[in-house]
C-alpha cells in the first residue's frame, strides 16, 4: 500500500472507493465526497472484509476508505487488505477505538490515515485531501529510468554569513527553474529558518524523527515534509530550546537515504556545529557550498573546514562563495581573503539589503522575491555549478571503472614488439 505510486499504472483505477459499515458515516461521507468530484456510488456499505472480497476481483482505487469498526483483529485484516491492493493505493481507516497504540500501529503497516467516528465533513475533506497531495508528491521513478541523485550541503563558516538564504534559494532553483523533485532539509533544529524563508509552519517532522529513527520510511516522508511548490519539500523543526538535541545523528542518514530514492536533489542546510558532531552527514554529499563572507574571523575559519573537508570528507566537491561583498568596503580585500586559503572564491555574491528585506516581507526565497537582481543570477550560476560537479563526478566514476587495458596503446606496443632490432655495423 505504501509502494511508490505510478501514474502509468492509474489509468484504469477508480479514483475512490469506500467500505462503511453504517448509515450515518455514509450520509456524512457521500456529500464529501460529491464536492471532490467523485461518484457518490462508490460508497459501498460493509466493512474492511467486504472491501477484501471486492478487490481481490477488481482493480483497487487510488484511495480506499475502509471501516475497521465491525474488525475483531484489525491489523491482521490490514495485512490481508496488503495483499489484495494494488502498489500506490493510499488507504484511509475508520475506526472507533481511541488507542494511540493501535494509531501508530495501524501506520506503521501502511495506512495513510485514521479517522475516528463519529466523522464529520471536514475532518474527512481535510484527509481525503491529504491523500489526494500524495499522488503529487515526489517518487522514485522506475530505475530505468531515475536521475542520478545530487545532494549538496551548505555550510555556513559564520553565523549570518548568508547559507540559509543560500540554501533555500537554490531548492527553489532546482525545483521551479529546474523542475527537478527537490528536499530541502533544515538542520538548525532549534532556530532554523528555512520553513519560515519560504512562508511555512514547520511542523513536528524532524523532531519526530530524531525521537523515533525507527519510524522513517517512505511513508512517513509523505506525511512528515510540508510542501513548498511542486517539485519542493522541506523538512524543518522549532525545537523547544529547552530540549537539548538528543541524537547520536542515525536519523539523518536515514532521512538522506530516504531522499535519495524519493528526489533527485537533497539540499542540506547543515550548520557548522552539526558538521562536527555528526561528520557521517557528509557520507554521500557530492558537493558542499561553503558559504563565506570577507572579514578576517570567516577567513580563518574557511581555512578550517576546508582542511576538515579534505580529511573528512575528501568525495565532496567545495564550492566557495562569498556573501554580502561591499566591494572596497569589506573588512579585508578578496586578494587577501583567496592568499590566506590558498585558492580561489568560485563565486561573490553582492551585497543588496533592498533585495533580502523585500524577500523576507514577501514570505518567498530571495531568488525567487527578486528574479531579476544581480545577486540572483550569480545564485543561479553557483546552481548550474553544482550540477556540473555532479556530472563531472559522475564521468569520473565511469572513467575509473574502464578496464586496465583501456589505458594503455595496444598498437605501440605490439609494433614495440616486433620492431627489429638495428644492426650494428661490423668493425
């Protein structure tokens, strides 16, 4: 039930379809769904075992509403219900047993929702229209065809130096201008901006699954990242600063791990402090934006973790970007800045307090708030930059898989070979 959805396989499916044991549920549930657009007959009367015998004849619908009242073991009759459904169905269970036991139980093994009775309209619109946002969600494609997976992360040297901005503004690109299916991961838990950059409560996901690594799998992506555009969702926390991070990190490999097979692009908006206590989050980045802005402290500490970089995670393309450049008016002049870390800034980003203020009053990105400015088009070419690492990466894996014999001239060694050797004249 809860294997990624293919659209090619949905073409014959009814969109819905429901098993209620009583009257009263159904006169609530047919208006409902009437406004969604749905065919009021499909309303079927019986419950989760009537819904059984039907689909293991019928193609299943794109989101089943079952009734677990008149179920003596509703667990096993969902396994049984497992069984008859068709990959992508998005199952909605009714029920009238409270117990947060059999909630998280009931979820775990694949339930999109539970909805207790009596139902009322709007708690079924609300969950008929979380399970319609399923479908637009980003999945994995068929393996034949999925995108090599890109994950950035982006690292601040100093506080204020710009990578939230940075972050966020480049999920923005990789999902509207790229069209890309994007994850945008925010992991300042406690005072992480990303959600409210883009105009979004950031909801209990992260904090959800630092508590619980165990629960983190395709469905709880679904259900646990809040949608931007399209092609983009973040997963971002305001953890009481009273609670102190409790995790020993496994929760973000295996968010990372999730991301990998449902988008083609993770953006990590990773603080320094993060970096050094959880340096396995650099296990599968391909590249690292390490955002920097030209005064003496952020030229000291580029040094820094460029040189843990290299140690720790040598795999990792850095990419460096200075941020907020006033031209002569910065603390020590670019010359200096590139002479103290021994290369180059691949990319300044001027300094426009007009642009970021009109950003933050508009709840958008800064790319997006300011289409037109300079300070977005040098944004989009450090975009463009991260996908040609990416592929160049990529040329590089293939060339070093080539076979030995690939590196060497068969022909020049052959007329090597046979080549006879000059004769020395006779004295």
């Amino acid at each position: 039930m809860n294997a990624p959805w293919k659209p090619s396989g949905s073409g014959n499916r009814d969109p819905f379809a429901a098993y209620i044991c009583d009257e009263a549920a159904l006169d609530v549930l047919r208006p409902v769904c009437i406004e969604m657009g749905w065919q009021p007959e499909k309303c079927n009367k019986g419950g989760l075992r009537n819904a059984v015998q039907s689909l293991s004849v019928a193609a299943s619908p794109n989101i089943l509403m079952v009734d677990l009242s008149e179920s003596g073991d509703p667990l096993n009759d969902i396994n049984a219900l497992a069984e008859v459904c068709e990959p992508g169905t998005v199952v909605i269970a009714v029920g009238q047993v409270n117990d947060v036991r059999l909630y998280r139980d009931l979820l775990a093994s694949g339930i999109h929702d539970y909805l207790l009775k009596p139902l009322s309209a709007g708690q079924l619109r609300d969950s008929l229209n979380q399970a319609q946002a399923v479908f637009a969600a980003p999945r994995a494609n068929d393996p034949d065809t999925a995108k090599r997976h890109v994950s950035t992360a982006v690292v601040g040297t100093r506080g204020g130096v710009g990578a939230s901005m940075l972050a966020t503004s480049l999920a923005w690109i990789f999902s509207d201008d790229k069209s890309m299916p994007t994850a945008l991961l925010d992991l300042d838990v406690h005072f992480g901006t990303g959600a409210l950059a883009l105009d979004l409560e950031p909801g209990r996901g992260l904090t959800d699954a630092i508590d619980n690594p165990s629960r983190i799998d395709g469905l709880f992506i679904e259900r646990a990242m809040i949608r931007a555009n399209e092609n983009l969702a973040i997963l971002s926390a305001e953890a009481p600063i009273s609670a102190p991070l409790m995790t020993d990190g496994s929760a973000f490999v295996q968010l990372e791990e999730e991301f990998r097979s449902a988008f083609e692009m993770t953006m990590i908006d990773l603080p320094r402090n993060m970096l050094i206590n959880f340096p396995h989050l650099l296990a599968d980045v391909n590249v690292v934006v390490l955002a920097t802005e030209m005064t003496l402290a952020s030229a000291r500490d580029t040094i820094r973790i460029l040189s843990w970089l290299k140690t720790n995670a040598a795999h990792a393309t850095p990419i460096i970007v200075a941020n907020k450049v006033q031209g002569g008016n910065s603390e020590i002049s670019k010359a200096d800045f590139e002479a103290s870390i021994e290369r180059k800034i691949d990319f300044s980003i001027p300094y426009d307090f007009k642009a970021a203020s009109t950003a933050a009053k508009m709840g958008q990105t800064f790319v997006e708030a300011n289409r037109s400015a300079k300070s977005t088009a040098v944004v989009k070419q450090v975009a463009e930059r991260i996908l040609g690492a990416s592929e160049e990466e990529v040329d590089e894996e293939t060339a070093e898989k080539k076979s030995l014999l690939g590196g060497f001239d068969i022909k020049s060694l052959l007329a090597k070979k046979t080549k006879k050797p000059e004769q020395v004249p006779a004295e």
